[in-house]
C-alpha cells in the first residue's frame, strides 16, 4: 500500500503503508503514471457486464422504472449530453443507467450529500458552457431544497431540463430503514403534494407530469425543442431500490442483488 500526501502529519495517521510519498498529487501522479504498463481489465469488465446481463431489475410495475427513464435521457439527449444531478436513489441510478461515454458530462456532488446542489449546479453549467440543453436529474426531496431557483432559470431564459424523480418519500434514506431498520420508518415520509406543472407554470416555465416511458419520451423531446427552462415530474414506485448495495461497514462479500 502506498500513500501519497501532500501533508506529512497524515501519513500512517489512520492506515500503516508500506511506502509513502509526501508531495503534491499532480506531481506524484505526473512522476509515476510512466512507470504503468497499460492495461485493458479485460477480465474484471467482462465480470462487470455479466452481471448487468444476468442480474435482473425490477420492471417498475405500473409506473415508470429509473432505468427507463435514464434510458430516455441518454436516448434524446445523445453522448454529448450535459447531466447534473441532486443527491439520494436518482444519483445512483443516473450513475448507473446514463450512457455516458465522454469526460466531464455528469456533474454531482458525490458523497458530499448535498441535496439542492443540482438546480444552481445545471444553470451554472449551461450558462458556463453554452449547451443546450443541460438535463438536471433530481428527486422530490432534493428538489424542494431548491427550487426556487426556477426563478433564475426564467429570469436568464436557461435550457435547462429538470427531470424529477418523484416517489413521494425521502428514497435512500427509506431505503436503509427498510432493509437494516426492519421498516421502522422515521421522518422519510413528509406527505408532500406538490403539483410540480402548477408551480413551475407560476415561475414561468413549463411543466409536465409522467406516468408512463411514452409520456415522459414525448415530454422530454417538447422539452428540448422548447429551448427554456421545463420540469418534467416522472412518477416512481416509493420501494424502488438502488441496486445492487453493500450494507454500512460491509465490503463487496455482503452485497445485495435483490
């Protein structure tokens, strides 16, 4: 194990190394990437993309899987799609599902877990780059952190699609309580009843709500051709799971398919 930090007091601080390297990252990298040999990881993608084939997912029954719906975005926005998303189930299911192919197309706060960062995230971006149009990935929870932020979006006239994942319930959260909390559900089922297309239509941008990949195919290409801002709510199953997980304080032996 080799630790390579730029603040000496860190070294073996928390994990004995067997080499350590005090310096700046970049410099460090820069010095030992000649040094790799090249290699393609044939055999643990193969592992990877078995289990993509093999491992089903849920159909969503009669409302719209997150698989679905990443398809869709990848489907009409294409490889040079510019996607931010907000933080809880709908981050790690666009991390999943999207078709992503190039370098700095998906933006997110990573664990940081900061819900409402994807709204401010998607305007900056589009204003910063031009695209149009970014997709804005988010949840009902994440998304009542912020947005208001719709006001912004019309006051400049950004293309920027907001694509909200709503089951109704705080997800990842509810998600633990079901599966290591035997259900005892606590503060992860506010009761909201939002009219996402009444609010958005108040700021002045447009909305639409989906129940079905049809509808939310035929929204999202109104969407893009309207060239404005436009939230699009996407009905969801409230026990959809991220999967596959591994438990808190478990490693890749303990993780769950199903």
């Amino acid at each position: 194990m080799i630790h390579i930090d730029i603040d000496q007091s860190e070294i073996d601080k928390n994990v004995k190394t067997d080499f350590h390297v005090v310096g700046d990252a970049e410099t460090v990298l820069g010095e030992l990437e000649p040094l790799l040999d090249e290699t393609t990881h044939e055999e643990w993608f193969n592992e990877i993309n078995s289990m993509r084939r093999d491992i089903p997912y849920s159909t969503g029954g009669d409302k719209l899987h997150p698989k679905e719906i990443m398809d869709i975005i990848s489907e009409i926005g294409g490889e040079d799609a510019l996607c931010v998303t907000d933080v809880g189930q709908h981050q790690m299911w666009a991390a999943q599902y999207l078709h992503h192919t190039k370098a700095e197309n998906f933006l997110t706060s990573g664990g940081l877990g900061t819900m409402g960062y994807g709204y401010g995230a998607a305007i900056g971006a589009q204003i910063g780059t031009g695209r149009k149009p970014v997709f804005h990935i988010t949840g009902d929870g994440s998304f009542h952190m912020n947005l208001n932020e719709a006001c912004t979006a019309v006051t400049y006239n950004t293309p920027v699609i907001t694509v909200c994942l709503n089951n109704t319930v705080l997800g990842m959260v509810r998600q633990w309580q079901t599966s290591f909390y035997g259900k005892r559900y606590s503060s992860t089922d506010p009761g909201r009843k939002t009219d996402y297309v009444k609010v958005a239509e108040g700021f002045g941008a447009k909305g639409y709500s989906c129940k079905t990949a049809d509808e939310f195919r035929a929204a999202l290409k109104e969407a893009v051709e309207y060239g404005g801002p436009v939230w699009i709510e996407c009905l969801i199953d409230k026990d959809e799971r991220v999967l596959p997980m591994i438990p808190g304080g478990g490693t890749v032996d303990d993780i769950i398919y199903e």
